[in-house]
C-alpha cells in the first residue's frame, strides 16, 4: 500500500490508479476545486503526505502548479502523453496498471529552495533543446527520470525543481542511448 494520498483529476482516474496500486485517492474534479475538496488534501498533505499525479495536458498541468503552489511538499507523479493516451483521449484513466505504477514509484518531492543544477547549455550540449529531435528526447529523457514531458523551459525547470542529480541525469542519458542502439 502506497503511504501518500494520490490526487488525481477525476473518477476515472481514481478508477484506474486502484486497479493499478493499493492506495487512497482523491479526485478535485477539474480546475475548479471545492473549499470541501481542499480540505481533505489539505488533512492528507499534513497527515499521510500526498502524490499529485494530473494528466499530461495543458489543463492537467493548470491543476498541477494550483495544488503544488498550495502543497508545496508534496511528491509528484508524471505519465508521458504517449503512456497516458488512447483514441486521442489523454488522460491517466488511459495508462495501463504498469505504467501507473512506474510512474509512482518515481513520485518525487519538489524541491522548495531554489537550485540550478542544469542551465540551458546542458539542454543544448546534451541535444535537449535547439535541435530537431529535442523534443522527442525531452520526453524520452523525461520518461526515465520520472519527470514527465516538458518544453524545454518546463523540462529544465523540472530538472532543477525535482532535484534531479548531474550523474542521475547522465545515467538515464546512456541508458537512453543504449536503448536508442538497440532499436537499430
């Protein structure tokens, strides 16, 4: 049983993390969260700790930056598009069991000081940013470290926010190379 309290969008999704983890849920039900809906996050955060894990969309994202900005504590949980989509629908009802567990197993709290781990020259050495591929890569890369995907000012705003270590971003870098080796 996953100790936190995972707040996701809506019914659906509650639906498809209990089919995928033992844990408690709480859904806001979209962007405009109820006073009653807060509160028990709020009695959650202080008593079990919480996972946000929206679904990556523009909306999910909205959700995501309300709830961190009030909970600045919490862990955070990211599903690639890809793992989170299914007939054009994007959404975490969408993710098959395993992928919701990966995702949550590489819950990370954000990071409340200020650091600046990765500047913008590591997105452009590592070919992160400024080349085509880039954004395929973001999310390959965003994949593994279990930080989802995000443009590049996102993406190395995550890296820094989620306290993503130098060689724990080159060792999922040559594990994606290798992976990349293979597909040939």
């Amino acid at each position: 049983m996953i100790k936190e309290i995972i707040v996701v969008e809506g019914r659906d999704d509650e639906a498809a993390v209990k089919r995928a983890v033992e844990a408690e849920t709480i859904a806001t039900h979209g962007f405009g969260i109820r006073q009653e809906t807060f509160a028990r996050i709020e009695k959650a955060y202080a008593e079990n700790g919480i996972i946000i894990f929206t679904d990556p969309d523009f909306a999910g994202e909205k959700i995501r930056k309300r709830l961190a900005e009030r909970f600045p504590k919490g862990k955070h949980a990211f599903l690639s598009r890809e793992e989170a989509l299914k007939d054009g629908d994007i959404g975490i009802e969408n993710a098959a069991p395993e992928m919701i567990q990966e995702a949550l197993k590489k819950a990370r709290p954000s990071i409340v000081n200020k650091r600046c781990e990765f500047q913008q020259e590591d997105l452009i050495r590592y070919g992160l940013s400024g080349t085509s591929g880039a954004a395929e890569k973001r999310d390959k890369l965003g994949k593994q470290l279990g930080i989802g995907y995000g443009n590049g000012k996102v993406f190395l705003n995550r890296l820094n926010q989620y306290g993503i270590e130098r060689q724990e971003f080159i060792d999922a870098l040559n594990k994606m190379d290798k992976l990349n080796e293979s597909e040939k």
